[in-house]
C-alpha cells in the first residue's frame, strides 16, 4: 500500500534507501534495494545483502549527495542539522545530526517534501 510520508518520518534504513533511491543508484547499478530494520540491503534475488550506503550517518556515505548539493547550491551545515537552497528550488532546511539533515535535504531537492513511498519496516 502506498501512503504519502513526510522526510522528517524518515530515519535510519528508510532515509538512506530513499536518498539512493533519489540519487538514482538503483538504475545506475541496476539493482534493488530494501530496507529491513536498521539496516539497507541489496535484492539478490533469494535474499538480501548488506548494501553499504548510510549518508544519514556516515559523512564519508553524503560525500556524493553534498557534491551534487554544492554544484547546484549552498549546502550549509551546522552542529544541529543541515539547510540547502537553490536556484529554481527554495530553501529547505532540517535540524538534527548533521548527516541525517543533509540526507533530508536532498531527498527533499530530489523528491519534495512530502512524497508517495511504500513503506518498507
């Protein structure tokens, strides 16, 4: 069933599925992701395997999603959350752990603010 969420209901796993799935790294190597729990898994078919990819806690994971952001706009970070403008685009800004905010604000560039995803935990 699909129901519309708001980024800030996102957390763990479901933001950074969703940040790959707004990056686009399902179609660029071309495979299916999940989240199940706390963690993101790649599809293999009869299974799972752990997908390395948490941009909402790992800085060194938002190092793609931040050059992008920088490219296209200001990206400001601060010790309580992250905020993002851009031409054509607005400003968007989120408080919280600096990675996690950063991972919201471009979820919200790519997909808007609130957006239809099935959930997945």
């Amino acid at each position: 069933m699909r129901k519309k969420v708001s980024i800030q209901d996102l957390k763990d796993a479901d933001l950074a599925l969703w940040a790959a799935r707004a990056h686009g790294i399902e179609e660029k190597m071309d495979i299916k992701l999940y989240a199940s729990g706390p963690c993101l898994y790649r599809d293999t078919g009869p299974g799972g395997a752990p997908f390395a990819f948490r941009p909402d806690s790992d800085l060194g994971d938002s190092a793609i999603l931040i050059q992008e952001m920088t490219q296209a706009g200001i990206l400001t970070l601060f010790g309580h959350g992250a905020q993002f403008e851009a031409q054509g685009f607005g400003h968007v800004g989120f408080t919280g752990a600096p990675a996690a905010a950063l991972t919201r604000c471009y979820i919200a560039w790519k997909l808007g603010q609130d957006f239809t995803a099935i959930p997945t935990n």
